[in-house]
C-alpha cells in the first residue's frame, strides 16, 4: 500500500507491534505492556479486563493468567478472544482479534520463575475470580504457601499462559481534525496471507 509509510511501515505486522510497543516503553509512565483484553461468557455476553501483555512473538500475542479465572474459563469455551492496547502519550492503539491456545510448557515455566518470589506466592495462593471473605483471609494463605512451597515454588498446574493468534490486527494512529489513520491486516487463516486495508477514521 503505497502510503503506509513511517510508524506504518513494514511487511510483518508483529514488528511493527513489537516497534510500537518499545516506543510506547519510552513514554508510557505506567505499564505500556497493559491491554484490555475481552471474552464472551456461554452467554454471549460480553466481558473486558486489563491484564499485561508479556510477549509479543513472531506469530502471536502472549500473556499468562490463573487457569480457574472466569477469563479463562472463557477463553476455554470459545478459543477466541480480542484485545487493545492504548497508548495515551503516543496517540495510537493496536487492536487485535484472534484464536487462543494455550502456553502451558517450558516458557511459561521460564517465565513464572522470572517473577518475584511475592507474585508467584501470590499465584498458589490466588482462587482468582472466586468469593473472597478478607484481605486478612488471602494474607493468611499466602503465608500457608509459603511455609509450604518454600523459596522457589514451581509454576501451579493450574496457571499458565494463552497465546492469540490474530486473524485481525489493526493499527490506529491519532489523527487532525479527528482524521485518524487506521489500517487492518486480516487472514482468513491462520496460515493464510495477511491483507493490508486503510480503513476511514
């Protein structure tokens, strides 16, 4: 396309993101990483929260949770879901929509023992999305898991990653007069080519 050109510019649409998202890096003062991820219930009612995008890859998008979530169960009963990511300070987002597939293996046990000893406490001790009855209740079983586990606990069974891969990733950058550039790659496989359209603002 001949005027996708400066911040649009590039043939493989995860760079271009994963460019995005370092510039973002730059300027966002709190988690440039953050995105509105959203999922249908088995009632076709829509649900959105933010979660932490913790890698962008050469064919998807990945980021880790607590299995028993109600984001999960979610994920699990369509192996679909769609996210944004928005950037304030850069005046763009990047808007993904796709199929989701677990990451259950070696990275996401990499990853886990990247964390901070609290947060993967924090992940064993964490019912996520179920009736809590205190602040004091989760502070208690958290210090049980940590007598438990000890220093180094092992990545639950029952947390891991999801990886979305996008038959739909647009790119949208603020534009004068409310005259945004925005441009769709789209596949109608996920080993189909990719499509390049400019969409009006």
């Amino acid at each position: 396309m001949s005027d996708r050109t400066g911040i649009f510019a590039g043939d493989d649409p995860f760079a271009i993101a994963r460019r995005w998202l370092a510039e973002a890096e730059a300027t966002e003062i709190n988690d440039p990483n953050a995105i509105a991820l959203a999922t249908v219930d088995p009632d076709g009612m829509p649900d959105v929260r933010m979660v932490l995008l913790k890698e962008i890859e050469d064919a998807g998008f990945v980021f880790y949770t607590n299995y028993g979530s109600r984001k999960a169960a979610q994920i699990e009963a369509t192996g679909k879901a769609a996210f944004v990511m928005h950037w304030k300070s850069l005046r763009r987002q990047v808007r993904v929509r796709g199929l989701v597939e677990r990451e259950d293996g070696p990275k996401a046990d990499a990853y886990f023992a990247s964390r901070s000893l609290k947060s993967r406490l924090g992940a064993w001790a964490s019912r996520q999305s179920q009736p809590l009855s205190s602040r004091a209740a989760l502070m208690a079983q958290v210090a049980r898991i940590a007598a438990e586990k000890g220093p180094n606990p092992p990545r639950p069974p029952f947390w891991g990653g999801y990886r979305i891969r996008p038959l739909e990733i647009e790119f949208w950058a603020d534009g004068a007069f409310r005259l945004h550039d925005r441009f769709r790659w789209s596949r109608e496989a996920l080993d189909a080519p990719w499509t390049v359209t400019r969409l009006y603002p």
